[in-house]
C-alpha cells in the first residue's frame, strides 16, 4: 500500500508552498494544531497530511515516511527555502502573538485598582481571598455569602469544622 500512495501521490501539490504563501494562514493552523515550532519539513507534512486526508489515508507512519521521502530525495533546494522561509514567518508571527498574550495577562495580573461593586459575592471575588476568614467582618465575607447559617469557618458545626471528620 506505501508503494501504491508514493504513486499516486501528486508531488507537484505536495512540493508547493502551501496556504499561497500566506504565513498569517500558515501561523494559525499551527496554533489549531498546537505546533510551537514549525519548520520546512514540518509545513511540506501538512500538506502532505491534506493529500492524504483527500486520499481517505489515516496511516501517520505512512504520511511521515512520505514527507520524508519528498523531502530527502524529491523536493528541489529552492523549493526547502521557500518552505523555511514561510515557516520561519509563520513561527515569529506565532512568538509575537505569545508574547502579547503573556503581556497582557502580565498586565492584568497587577491591576491593583480596587473593583468596587454592590454584591458581596463579586466583591470577594475581585478583591481576593485575603478577607474571605477576617473574623472582624463575619457578616461580609465569602462563607457567609455561600453557606447557611453556622456553618461558617471557625464554627462548632459539624459542617463547619474538621474535627467531627477526623483528624487532618
């Protein structure tokens, strides 16, 4: 069967950059994907796995061996630079698009603006955990917002307390 499909395969579509060389197509179907780092090699496998898809063929060994094969013995040295160099592209655009993500929850982990809103249950949560156990405001904190009444931190109720379950 390896022998059949390195027949019928259409090398020419395989040796083709794919996504018509647009490295915005190319870096978002490595983010699909789940690719961090993609090279020459790596993109002519995405073709070669579209082919093999219209081909109805699941087998990775074989879609591998194909690459490999195409790469190694077929594909034309101006045709390896045209695929690292839209790859290469592919991957800065992905790095900026990380970089900006990490910046921007960096930014939002140190908002340190007080969010002030009617609802106990959402003050607690935009201002953290730090008053949910603050013991001069037992009325306001978190528990209260959440469990019966008793049944806070640092009551006898046998919800409330470790101790009716055992030692921890």
């Amino acid at each position: 069967m390896y022998n059949k499909y390195l027949l019928d395969i259409d090398y020419d579509t395989a040796c083709k950059v794919p996504y018509d060389n647009d490295p915005l197509l190319v870096a978002a179907r490595a983010r699909e994907l789940n690719i961090h780092f993609l090279d020459g090699m790596g993109l002519m496998k995405l073709s070669v796995e579209d082919i093999a898809q219209k081909s109805k063929i699941n087998d990775q060994q074989m879609i591998d061996s194909t690459t490999k094969y195409i790469w190694y013995s077929y594909i034309k040295s101006s045709q390896k630079e045209e695929f690292k160099t839209l790859a290469s592209k592919a991957n800065e655009i992905n790095y900026n698009k990380r970089q900006i993500n990490a910046d921007n929850l960096d930014r939002i982990c140190r908002i340190n603006t007080p969010q002030i809103t009617n609802d106990p249950i959402m003050d607690n949560f935009f201002q953290g955990t730090n008053n949910f156990y603050d013991d001069d405001d037992h009325n306001n904190n978190f528990e209260s917002s959440i469990l019966p009444s008793g049944s806070g931190y640092g009551t006898s109720s046998s919800f409330g307390s470790f101790g009716s379950f055992g030692n921890f």
